[in-house]
C-alpha cells in the first residue's frame, strides 16, 4: 500500500478547525497546534506565496485522522469529538466500550510479549485509551527501555520490565481535604517534548475521567511524542497487538 501525504492550505485549516491555533516561523517553518509542536516527516513549506502543511499530521494531532479515497480521488478527514488533542475531556462517557475477551501484549521485530497492561478502552472512532502506568510503560517500550524475562508459554517470547517511571511525572494535589487531582506530562527520551494532563475538575486536559479511573489516549500521547506504533487485532488468538516494528 502507498503512503501518501496530503497537504492543505492553512487558511482553509483555520476556517475548518476553529479551535486550532497556529505558529509559523521561518528555517524552518514549525507546526504548532493548542501549544503543542507537531514533528512531520515532511515539514511545512511556503509554495507560490502560501504555507502547505501535511494533513495527516495536523488533523491526527487534533484527534482526527486521514485516508486517501482512491474511487473519488478525495482526502477524507474524519473528526472525532476531541477537538483538541491535549484536552480530551469532552469525549462523552457514553462513547467509551471496554476492549473484551483480549489479551494486551506488544509485538518487537515479529515477536510477541508481555508487558505491565492494564484495561483498555476505545471510543466511536477506534482509538484506544489506557491509564496512566501502562501508557508510560509503552513509552518506555518504544524506546528499548526494558528488561526482559522468560516466559512459560512458548507462544510468548519473554516477560518485559519497562522503565515507565523514566518518562513520566505526576503530582497529586489537593483540591480539599477529601477531593485530589493529578497534574503532570509524559516526555520523550531527551524530555524535549512533553504531553500535559491534568485531571482538575473544569480544567481537564489531555485526558479523560471515566468511571473514577484516568483514561488517557495511546495515539494522541505517541504522536506529540514523535513516536511510532501500529495497533492490531488478533481475534484467532484473542490479542490486542501493539507493534513497536
């Protein structure tokens, strides 16, 4: 299959995403979206006097995402309710599904292991959610930041150990003495780019409360990052794959 990228003129971007904020700067030009920087393999470039940004990265970074429709030879964006990707606490609880009956386990160069998981959950549009642990654990998995064990299951390949608490901070505090919230961000490997949330009753950012837990999107997370991961489903081995390939 072909990877395409798209461009779109940012005048246009502008009227579509209204809650979207922009920087631009020259050598190079940066994409920055709701204060975040957004890393494009192609950065954005000024052609016959307009700026033309990759739309792929700008609308994935705002919760949306982009395929090529050969038929109509169009690009198609498809929104999700997240109109900003560091503050998801407008997705309503309702589009919430737990992710049933499958085992969550990380795929490194073909093989299968297991990994400090936790419950998963996805939204109307397939994107998946997690806590705050176990996002951090595949942060560290990403980049190589593990230890591994033996498995007995020979259809496992090992048992990994990840250095979750490398690239992330929390801090709770109070709001009463009773009622407590989280702030804190998840960083890269050199901490030069960071995903904020905070969990403060009218103030929520980059996650969202449901059913009293932390659920934090895996795709918005890995993106402001800069890091790369595909997701699968094996329903003859009843897997939900993260694949760090």
């Amino acid at each position: 299959m072909k990877t395409r990228t798209f461009y779109l003129v940012i005048g246009i971007l502008v009227g579509m995403l209204i809650s979207s904020t922009f920087a631009l700067a020259n050598n190079p030009i940066k994409l920055i979206v709701n204060g975040q920087s957004i890393q494009c393999d192609v950065p954005p470039q000024e052609i016959n006097g307009r700026v033309m940004v990759p739309a792929r990265f700008l609308a994935e970074a705002l919760g949306a995402s982009v395929s090529w429709d050969a038929a109509s030879n169009s690009i198609v964006v498809t929104s999700n309710t997240m109109s900003n990707p560091s503050n998801t606490s407008s997705t309503t609880q309702s589009q919430f599904s737990l992710l049933k009956d499958l085992q969550p386990v990380v795929k490194i160069n073909g093989e299968i292991y297991n990994y400090n998981s936790d419950i998963w959950w996805f939204d109307n549009s397939n994107n998946y959610y997690s806590g705050i642990g176990a996002i951090a654990s595949l942060i560290s998995i990403g980049y190589k930041d593990y230890k591994i064990e033996p498995s007995n299951n020979p259809f496992i390949k090992g048992n990994l150990t990840a250095n979750g608490g490398n690239y992330v901070k929390f801090e709770q505090k109070y709001l009463s003495i009773n009622d407590t919230y989280y702030e804190g961000c998840f960083y890269n490997k050199d901490k030069s780019l960071s995903y904020p949330i905070s969990t403060k009753p009218g103030e929520e950012k980059g996650a969202t409360i449901y059913q009293g837990r932390t659920m934090v999107p895996l795709k918005t997370v890995f993106y402001t990052l800069n890091m790369e991961y595909t997701t699968e489903i094996d329903n003859q081995n009843k897997l939900f794959i993260i694949n760090f390939n």
